[in-house]
C-alpha cells in the first residue's frame, strides 16, 4: 500500500503513526468519497430545483407562445406572481389555510381507517391460502378500476360532502397496504419458521414474534406509498363531491380555475404536493423510529 510522502519520510525520522496528525496522514479515500455522496445528496436537488424553475420561466415567456400558440404569461404565471397571489393575498391565504385543515382531515382520517382495513385482511391473507386467493383477484381489479369511471356510483350511494372524499381516499390508498403488508408477512426466513416449528408455537406466537417483525420493513413502505396517494385521493374527491361547507384544498383551486385566475390555482398544486411530501416524510421518520435501528444494522451485516 502506498503511503503519502510526509508520512513515508516522518517514519524514516523515526515519527511513530501516534504523533501524526490527520493531515500528516494524507486524504482517506473512503471518507473523501463519503463526502461527496453526503454533498451530492444537497446539492443535486437544487440543480433540479434551477433547471425546473428555469424551464418555468421559459414557459411563461415564450414557450407556451412558441408550442401551444397561448399566452404564457396569463396562463403560466411567474413563481413570484404564484408567492404573491397565494401567500401575500389574505383572502388566498385564508381560504387555502381552510382547505389544507379539511384536505388532512379526508387525507390522514382515509388513510387511518385504509391501515386499519388493509394490515386486517393481510394477516388474514396470510394466515389462510384460500383467504388469499379469494380475494387477491378482487384487489387487482380495484386497484385497475378508474377512480372517474365509479364517480357516479360512489355520488348515488354516499351523496355530497365528506363522507365519499374518505371513500376515493381509501379506493387509491388499499392495495399498496395490503400487497406490502402480505409480501412482508410471506418473506419472513424459513429457518425461523422451522425453529418455531421445533418449539411448537401456535399460529398467533408465530404471527407475532416472527412474521410482523419482519414484515415492518414491508409495511412501512406500503404506508409511505400509501401516505401520498391518499392526499391524491383527497384531493381529487373535492374535485367531484363539492356539496357541504368543508372546501378542502381541491375545490378552492377548482374555483380559481372557474375564475381564470391562475396565480394561486397554481400555488394549490405546490400546496397539495408539500402535504403530500409531508405525509411521506412522517412515515419515513415514523418507520426510522420504530424499525430504524435494528434494520440498518441488519442490513450492514447482510
């Protein structure tokens, strides 16, 4: 292994490795290329960030014009016009600080109630093979099903109001819990299985000492997947079920979209990804609370 020359000509002074200090001792590759993956991670989404607010203002000053024959500047307004017409206008600001209340409340009240639902029927599935074949070709065809194409079914049985945003919310969150949640449940190491086996443990003991702990991983990936199609959901149900008095983040923009006034319809769409971006990175921290640090470590061994 080659060694820097302050360090080869400090040994030949009769320097031991101890008095040296870490410049003495030269770049460490490992840590250098460390370094550069932690700033990469920084710096990468602000270069993102640059060319998309780039391409931004390039659509409103001559792309749309040049593309679409529209007028970019009315129909794409400027980020600062987006800040200005719904951060600094009180009555824009109000009405979206409402709609983010109502939207959490179908976007994490749908979500609850689909965890709830989705991690039952799994273990159920999981604990019975003729459960799952049942209803595994039930699931595919909801998850297929177009959200628009059942509007009318879900508005004929539910009517108006909040009670059929919670049923859109649950129709898109459901299949990734449950396929998560099983595929978690199934992988769970068949020594393991062979162990309790040995021992004699009941279905209920193997189901929780050894196949929920292993299928934490799993499950927390549906809940992240999940966590952002249920604000989808939200928001799209406030698109169709208008009727009541809890206007969500959907309907406030779908009447900025009546009006013409594009400024904050667009600063609703940056709204509704920052909670669906909120949502995600409340799983993510919670799953890094729960499994975080026996998982890494397992996955540093493997």
């Amino acid at each position: 292994m080659n060694m820097p020359t302050s360090v080869a000509h400090s040994f030949d002074e009769g320097v031991s490795p101890g008095d040296l200090s870490p410049e003495d001792l030269g770049p460490i590759p490992g840590v250098t290329r460390q370094r550069r993956l932690e700033l990469s991670k920084i710096i990468a989404p602000l270069v993102l960030l640059a060319v998309f607010l780039g391409i931004w203002y390039l659509m409103h000053y001559w792309g749309l014009r040049f593309f679409f024959d529209k007028d970019g500047k009315r129909l794409v307004p400027t980020p600062l016009q987006v800040w200005d017409g719904t951060i600094m206008r009180p009555i824009a600001r109000h009405r979206y600080i409402e709609g983010i209340k109502w939207t959490s409340i179908v976007a994490f009240g749908g979500l609850a109630i689909t965890i709830v639902i989705g991690c039952t029927l799994a273990v159920l599935m999981s604990q019975a093979k003729w459960v799952e074949g049942a209803v595994y070709p039930y699931l595919v065809a909801l998850q297929a099903v177009p959200v628009l194409a059942v509007i009318p079914l879900i508005y004929s049985v539910f009517g108006g109001g909040i009670a059929p945003r919670f049923f859109v919310c649950i129709m898109i969150a459901f299949f990734p819990i449950v396929t998560n949640t099983l595929f978690g449940l199934n992988s769970a190491d068949p020594d393991q299985h062979d162990l309790f086996t040995l021992r004699n443990a009941s279905r209920w003991t193997r189901l929780v000492k050894l196949q929920l702990p292993a299928a934490l991983p799993n499950i927390f990936t549906g809940f992240r997947i999940s966590a952002g199609l249920s604000v989808i959901g939200a928001v799209v149900g406030e698109q169709f079920f208008r009727a009541g008095s809890k206007p969500g983040v959907g309907i406030v923009m779908d009447n900025y979209r009546v009006k013409g006034i594009y400024a904050p319809l667009y600063g609703g769409v940056i709204l509704a990804c920052l909670l669906g971006i909120f949502t995600f990175l409340l799983f993510g921290w919670i799953s890094k609370l729960v499994i975080g640090g026996w998982y890494e470590a397992g996955k540093r061994k493997t």
